[in-house]
C-alpha cells in the first residue's frame, strides 16, 4: 500500500550545531494512507509539502541568523567553549528580537532591506566594542554571530557619564585640539562610564576625510565613545546616512549600564521605521529601567511631552552651541555648547559630565582647557585703597579636570611681611570671595591666593 506523508514541522531558518546555516528545513514523518482516501490524502498533502517549501525559502531567503556570545580570547570569532548569551536585544534597524537560551537570534530582514546588524549591549559588557556588523551584498544568508566583551569593573549605584557635541572636524587641523580636549576628559577622577558626542561629529558629511579626522581623535580615547548622528554628518545622497553608517554604526541603538537604559536616536531624519524600533525596543529592552534619550536636534515642547510619555527622564542635544536645562513634566532636556569651539551664547567650550544614581540626575558643565586657573579680579594691581577701610577680595579659581573645594588667601607687605591671611568662599563655579577687615595703613601690599582641588592637590 502507498504511504502519504504528513508536515511536522517547518523551520525557515536553522543554524545547524556545525555552524552551518540551512534553510527550508521540513521535517516529515510517514503515515499510512487511508483506504478509499490515499489518491486525496496524496496530492492534499504533496501540494502542502509544495507550499511550505516555497514559503519557507521565499521567507527566509533575506533571514538573518546567527548566536551572541562572548569573545573571551577577543579574536573576533565564536570559537568552541565560549559562553553564549541569552536574552540580548538584537536589531537590524526594523526589528528588536531577544536571543534564546542557546544565544541564538534570528531576523526576517523582509525585503533584504538590512544594512547592518547590531546589539543593545547588555550592562555588564563593553560599550562600543564590535556591537554591530556592516552586511556585504549577499552576507545576510550567512550565519553572523556577534561578540561581547566582559567589564573588568563593575559599575556602582552612582556613576557618570560625559557628554560632548558639535565637534565639527574639517580641516587636518581641527584634529590635534580634539584629541587634546579629550585627554582632559581621561583625567577626570572618577573616570566617567563612558563619553557620548551627541551628533555634528563633522563639518561636512560627505568628505570621507573629516570621518578620518574623527575616528583619528577617538581612537586616542581609552573610555567607551559613542556617537549621534547630526545635521552636518549627512552626505548626500538617496541614503543621507552611508558615510556615518560606514565609520560609525548603525544611526539609532540602544544599551544599558546599571539600571539604565539609553538610547540614541536619528533626529535628523525620522521614520516611522525608527518610531516602531524604538517602541519595541523599549518594550524588551527598557522595562523597569530609567530611561536617559541621546540626539543631536533639541526637542520641542511637543516631542518633549512624546518622550516624557515613553518615560523618558532625560534628553541629552546638541545643535544650538548653547547652554540650556529645560524641566518638562519629569523629563530633564539638557542642551551643551559644541566641545572646544564654545558656544553661540558665549559659553565656553566645554563637557557635560552626569552624575546618575537610580532616578536621581544630577549635571555640571566642564568648561574646557583650564588648569589650575587663578586670576585674581579685586583688589586690582594698581588699586589706591583707601586707607582704614576694609578690603573686598575676589578671584576666579577653575580647573577643568577637578573641583576646587577650597581657598585662602595671605596678604602681606610689598617687603615681604605678614599682614593677615584668611579663608575665601566660593559663589559660583569660577568665583571665590572674601574681605580684609582689618584697617591697612597706606602703602603697597601683595595678595596670595592657593586653592585646593577634589584630587587633593594645592595649587
């Protein structure tokens, strides 16, 4: 008697345990055929096997597979006994899927529209390090397995990140300031998480050298630097972002440190695509979480209140080269001046550097290359002091890797003797103030002021 054969299963993408990636896999198991029915049951079950073979390849032609895991001998390759990794957010831009307890993921990649593939790094893993991979022509049916790489030291309840914008390399020039200002960054103690430029990383998208010029100075970065995509880092083009994508990423991403979960989204050029990423991205990924927003365009009152509703408690821009905190409904909007050029509004060049603890968020502006800055504004070099009357002190006390936490002051005659000595106290981030009071005879006195800074030093 003939035999039909039923579906068991259908699978439109499989990565085998060799590492081999198959597709179109129908599993089948034999059933004898009824008598009277064997001709129907036949060709009713050939033409099911027909179209779950052809939907199976037609679906998963474009299907994106492959495992997470982490990169311990840090060669860039799954190799046997490396530990894979479960329930890691992975995206292609559309979706955001979670690998399985095998590390395993798979994207549909409808269309084959997918130019990169990526993670949202998990806390607990380096940040910026091999978290996404540029597809060639023809990749996205091979199996892509994407690394981790452990922290060596644990992030505490309170942390900080630093936040710089608008860097605008476009001359070779244009390097050397960059990569000193950024030197300032690595000597502020604690060290920050991590350093986000938040969009206009170049003046000019579409030459290819200034994204030389900014890879160039990043590359001197010893902390995890993360990027934004800007207005002045669009080339032209049908796909605005090619060049950004091909130094730097994918233009909107997710990841995690602690208990928050950041992401950086495209405010130059909005989709619906992005909108649903976001949405789903932090339904997996952002649940019971604080949730902090990196772009380079400031938000209106209007995308203000969006993201408040995604539950947001912060927005971190760039673009306007100015200085502003705005508060919305919980939500902190923080706007920074551009990194060593300044600001529009005459603030000095400059980083942000965020202090987070839970929900708590705190910020102070770093205004940029001052070391151990004194300049003292009263009593003036050649001041004529009344005599009998007490004497206003005034100086400015910065230093752009530490906080001064205190200042005194000696005066003593133009000989050389002690008059008097006293503290001074600070009445703003650069402004230190005291008074004299003891009645100065006429004559010429000179006036010492040493500070003292957060890394113990006297200067």
């Amino acid at each position: 008697m003939d035999d039909t054969f039923k579906v068991w299963s259908i699978y439109t993408g499989y990565t085998g345990p060799d590492g081999r990636h198959l597709q179109g896999v129908v599993h089948l198991y034999r059933m004898p055929a009824m008598e009277g029915t064997m001709n129907i049951q036949r060709w009713f079950y050939r033409l099911i096997l027909l179209a779950a073979l052809l939907g199976a390849t037609g679906a998963s032609a474009d299907a994106m597979t492959g495992r997470v895991y982490e990169d311990q001998n840090e060669n860039g390759r799954l190799d046997a006994g490396e530990p894979l990794v479960a329930g890691v957010g992975v995206s292609d831009g559309s979706e955001v899927v979670l690998s399985d307890a095998q590390g395993r993921y798979r994207l549909a990649n409808t269309g084959g529209e997918a130019r990169l593939v990526y993670l949202s790094v998990p806390s607990g893993y380096q940040l910026g390090r091999g978290f996404y991979r540029l597809l060639e022509p023809g990749e996205a049916g091979e199996a892509l397995d994407l690394p981790l790489y452990p922290r060596t030291e644990p992030v505490g309840a309170e942390y900080t990140f630093v936040q710089v914008t608008d860097i605008h390399i476009g001359r070779p020039g244009d390097v050397e300031p960059f990569q000193r200002a950024i030197r300032e960054i690595h000597e502020l103690s604690p060290p920050p998480q991590f350093i986000m430029a938040t969009g206009d990383l170049v003046n000019t998208g579409d030459k290819t050298e200034e994204y030389d010029g900014y890879l160039a100075g990043i590359q001197t970065s010893t902390l995890p630097w993360l990027s934004v995509f800007g207005n002045h880092d669009a080339n032209k083009g049908a796909d605005r972002v090619a060049n950004y994508r091909r130094y730097l990423g994918p233009d909107y991403y997710s990841f995690d440190v602690g208990g928050h979960h950041f992401v950086v989204l495209n405010s130059i050029h909005r989709s619906e695509k992005q909108t649903q990423w976001l949405e789903r991205d932090l339904q997996l990924l952002g649940q019971d979480k604080v949730r902090v927003v990196f772009q380079h365009y400031p938000p209106g009152r209007e995308e203000l209140e969006r993201l408040a509703g995604y539950g947001a408690r912060a927005v971190l821009t760039g673009h306007w080269h100015s200085n502003k905190i705005v508060e919305h409904e919980g939500l902190l909007s923080l706007n920074s001046p551009a990194f060593f050029m300044g600001g529009i509004d005459n603030s000095g060049a400059g980083f942000r550097v965020v202090t987070l603890e839970g929900s708590r968020i705190a910020t102070d502006w770093r205004y940029g290359g001052q070391e151990q800055t004194i300049e003292i504004v009263s009593p003036a070099e050649t001041l004529r002091h009344p005599e009998g009357k007490e004497l206003l002190l005034l100086a400015s006390l910065y230093d752009t890797t530490a906080e001064v936490v205190s200042a005194r002051y000696r005066l003593s005659t133009a000989a050389g003797e002690p008059v008097s000595q006293g503290d001074l106290y600070a009445e703003g981030d650069l402004s230190w103030r005291g008074r004299e009071s003891r009645a100065l005879p006429a004559g010429d006195y000179a006036l010492e002021v040493v500070a003292s800074d957060t890394k113990g030093r006297t200067w």
